[in-house]
C-alpha cells in the first residue's frame, strides 16, 4: 500500500488569522504597519539608490535591512555573491524579534538543528519554547536524510535522558535512532524497577520485557544478539519451564 504524502498548505486565501487551529488555543497576533517612501531620492532609500549606483551592493544590502527593507536586502545581497548573502541573512536573523524564525527557520536554512536540540533540552529554559522535542524531529525527518535523523535523534535521545531524566521520550528518540540496545537497557532497568520498588510480580516484568524487545528486533529487521538480549532469553526461557 503506497503512503499518501501529505500536502503542501496552499488555501492561505481562505485563512481566517482569529481562527483557533487544532485546538492550541489562541494565537497571539502582532499587528504591524509599515510606512514606505517610495520617493527613492530621500532618506534611507536615497542612501540604498546612490549605493546600487557605485555598485557598492554589501552598503545598500545593510542599509536596506536596518531601514526594515528586509526582501530588497536579500535580494540585493543575493546578487552580491554568497559571502554577502550569508552576511546579511545572518543580520535578518539576529535583528528579528520573533523567535520562532530568530531559532526554527534559521536552523532549517542552515541544516543545523544543535541549538534548537540544546533549547529543548534544557533545564534552564525560559518562556515559551519555540517548538519541542517531537517538532525538532519532525523537521528533521522533513529536511534531512535518514542518516541525520539517526544522529539528532541520538544527541536529542541523550539530552533528554540526562538533562530531563525524560525515559520514555528518551526510549522514542533511541528507536528512531536504531539503537536498539540502549531501548532494551532502559525496558531492563525500568523492569527492575517495577519489580524491586513497585511490587510487580517478577515474571509478569519479564513477560513485558521480552514481548516488546522480540516485537522491537522484529519490527526493525534486528539480527545480531547482544548480552542484554541472551539474558532476557535465558530468563524466559527458565520461566517457560517453571510453568
């Protein structure tokens, strides 16, 4: 059966701003108004016109940016060549006031998403965080190959277990990472400890543990065997022959 990839949102015309989407509540709408002089003979335009006159495109990129001309510093920037066009997006972002394009947008423009991993993570975070943990990986999942989901997913899984002592996020991030040896630890540890504090009878733990590590290796095409493995096994396989 072939997976209907999701698509594109293209209706923007029939978007209504104080509509409550899914059910996030209510959006927190900035209105702004923008004067422009059009008479490019004066003021700041002048300044971006004499400097497109001598060629000087790097002045009349920065000069349109700080004057909030951001598309004519962009573009006038992407003509100038990369190293003037990284300039000037960097200063876009480090001006722009909305987070959510200052972290998110940014990170996807440069295939970077350490900062945003590192924001998420933290236990020091402060106000409201510009996205989360299941976002992070659903951005990289829609920008980056399967190889860079299997490292952020693997920093992010170590983050939250360290940082947070957030397991079962934890456990997703290492399944999606492939590391299915560190799931099958913390199934192991949190068994132990269902069993020696919670009171959980010992071979009902054992059941569970088993059935979801031999569904996980399954389900993940999983061959080679590991220490952890074999003595799950053994475990089982001794309670089998106490019944």
């Amino acid at each position: 059966m072939v997976q209907k990839q999701p698509e594109p949102v293209k209706q923007f015309n029939d978007y209504q701003p104080e509509a409550d989407v899914g059910g996030r509540g209510k959006q927190n709408i900035v209105q702004e108004t923008v004067s422009r002089n059009t008479n490019w003979n004066e003021g700041a335009e002048g300044i971006i016109k004499q400097n497109l006159l001598l060629g000087e495109r790097g002045w009349a990129a920065r000069v349109a940016l700080k004057a909030g001309r951001t598309t004519e510093a962009l573009l006038i920037a992407e003509s100038g060549g990369k190293e003037l066009f990284d300039e000037i997006k960097a200063e876009y972002f480090a001006l722009h006031k909305d987070n959510f394009v200052k972290e998110v947008i940014q990170a996807i423009t440069k295939n970077d998403f350490e900062s945003i991993i590192e924001q998420v993570t933290s236990q020091n975070q402060i106000g409201e965080q510009s996205c989360n943990w299941k976002e992070t990986l659903a951005y990289v999942i829609a920008y980056e190959d399967s190889q860079k989901l299997k490292e952020v997913a693997k920093t992010l899984g170590d983050q939250l277990l360290k940082a947070r002592k957030d397991i079962n996020s934890a456990i997703v991030c290492y399944i999606l990472s492939n590391e299915l040896d560190l799931v099958t630890d913390l199934w192991k540890k949190r068994a132990l400890f269902q069993i020696r504090k919670q009171g959980v009878d010992k071979n009902e733990a054992l059941f569970h543990l088993f059935q979801k590590t031999i569904l996980l290796r399954t389900a993940c095409k999983a061959t080679h065997s590991t220490q952890d493995i074999d003595l799950i096994l053994v475990d089982f396989a001794e309670f089998l022959n106490a019944e």
